[in-house]
C-alpha cells in the first residue's frame, strides 16, 4: 500500500483532476481500493484519527478482522454506480463513500472517500457520554451494516450476498455448492402453522451451521432452500460433509406443544473444478443435483 501525502500524487495516480471540493468535503481522506481482493492499493496521509498500515486490508480500518458485511466497495464495482454508507470506529461516526473508477490503465478500481461526522469519541460500554441516544445510533449502524446482506429470520446470508459477494468467489471454482432443502415442508407449514415452519427453518440452519467450518457460507436462497459454499472442498469429501449434515438434521427434533416434530432434508451438490461457466449455469446444476436426490427418495 502507497501513502501519499500530496493532491498532485493522488492526481498522477488518479490520471483525473482532484477538485478542492472533494477534500473540503471528505476532510482529505481518499483511499483507492481493490474490493476485490480487499486490498488498498493507495491513501492519501492520515487526517481524521484514522490508522493506515502498510499491507492492511480494506477492512481493518474498521477494526474489523473479516470483509465488512455491508460491502459498499465491491457493491460499487459491481452494480458501477457511487454506493455510501456510514461506518464506526473507536466512538466516532464516518460516512464512507464508494465510487468505482478506472485507472489509467484501464483497471477498474474503486475512489472511497470519507468524512468524520463527529470530532468526541463516545465512550461505548462506559456510557459515560451526556447523549446516551447517540450511542443507540452507533449500535444500531452496526447492526444496520450487518444486516444489509442477512436473512432477517434464519440470519444466514440472503440471495444479494450470493449475487454481489459470492459470484466471484464461485466461478473461480475449486469449491463445492450443497443446495439444502427441507422435505415436505409445506406439509409442515399446513399442519402446523407458519410460526412453526419458520421456527424449523431457524433450527435447521442452526443445525447445520454448527456443523459447518468457520469459513462455509450457508445463504438462504429460497423459503426452505438453502446454499451452503464449501470453499476448497472436493466431491469426495463434499459426500462426507453431506452424510453429516444430513444425520445431524435427523438427530435434531422441534419440540411444539408437547410434540417433537422430526424433519429431513435433501442435499444435492456440484463441485467446480475451473472457471468456465457462469452463476447462473452453476446454479442450474446444483439445484439439479438436489432435486434428484428428492426424487430418488420419492421413489424409494
């Protein structure tokens, strides 16, 4: 990572003019990042409290030891339109604005500008700050950044993470894709109620999600459909993973009115090995794969 601590640097850099507004506005903190490998390729020097080090990623700014779930970079880069959002750190309020560029070069890469909207640390935890709603708000932008890409019931990612986060990942390949659905679960729906179906759903995933290593996402994906991405798993130990979870889900029960309702599931899978096909393409096969496991067990 390059620190610069000129305009002419950033405007060399930028191979565009750098208008005073942007630095009366964004307090001179400009920051070029590469969302998606989470790197910063450039900032300008450090002007609102803000620590740089050299080889950090994106993120650690934020006191933050993974990519934030509100993403607004690579969101930017994606959907190529200027995305904000509001971040906090040590008690203090940033706005972050992200607008994708292209270098010189012809790279595409992202301009994130911010701006300090406050200047006196709130002493979370303490809460020995006079405007105790204001520590409210800063809760509640975390949480608000880390529900943008969460399912509100189960909590697992929704379908925008797999399209703006994912897509990527996966058709680079040397990953696995389970596609998880409950059976018959209209059938509980209709017996017991959607209260009841929504608490299996919560169950389930937490079931699985407890039999899951730390780095697997699990994305809901429809009502009773769920995506699990293994990342660097194979197809012969997708098959064991498989085999676990769905004895897991046997052993698990939802206990209701002095009932325990047991529940299935079916899991189709597809592996890929290399980058030549599309999300869409990959997605077609592993809901394949998982509606024939469905129909081999109808017709068992």
């Amino acid at each position: 990572m390059k620190i610069i601590t000129k305009r002419e640097e950033l405007k060399a850099y930028l191979g565009a003019e750098v208008q005073e507004l942007l630095f009366s506005i964004y307090d001179g903190f400009v920051r070029v990042i590469d969302p998606v490998k989470n790197s910063v390729e450039v900032t300008t020097s450090d002007l609102i409290g803000l620590q740089n080090k050299p080889g950090s990623t994106c993120f650690e700014i934020w006191n933050k030891n993974k990519v934030c779930s509100n993403c607004t970079s690579l969101r930017a880069m994606v959907n190529n339109e200027p995305i904000s959002k509001i971040e906090t750190r040590d008690g203090l309020v940033y706005l972050v604005h992200s607008i994708p560029f292209k270098l010189p070069e012809g790279r595409k890469v992202v301009l994130e500008v911010l701006k300090s909207l406050t200047k006196i640390p709130v002493q979370l935890g303490i809460y020995n700050y006079p405007d105790t709603d204001f520590i409210t708000l800063l809760h509640t932008v975390d949480r608000l950044n880390e529900r943008v890409y969460r399912d509100a019931l189960t909590n697992a990612f929704n379908r925008e993470y797999l399209t703006v986060k994912l897509a990527d990942l996966i058709t680079k390949g040397n990953c696995t894709l389970l596609m998880v659905d409950i059976d018959n679960f209209k059938r509980i729906n209709d017996t017991y109620g959607h209260p009841v179906g929504d608490a299996i759903l919560k169950k389930c995933v937490g079931v699985i999600s407890s039999h899951l290593r730390y780095n697997d996402i699990i994305v809901r994906y429809g009502g009773d459909e769920f995506l699990i991405v293994l990342v660097n798993i194979g197809n012969k130990e997708a098959k064991e993973i498989i085999s676990r979870l769905q004895q897991a889900v046997k052993d698990d029960s939802f206990e209701y009115e002095n009932m325990s309702i047991n529940y299935d599931v079916s899991i189709g899978s597809y592996t890929v090995k290399k980058r030549n096909l599309d999300l869409a393409e990959i997605m077609k096969r592993v809901d394949h794969s998982m509606y024939e496991v469905k129909r081999q067990k109808q017709s068992m």
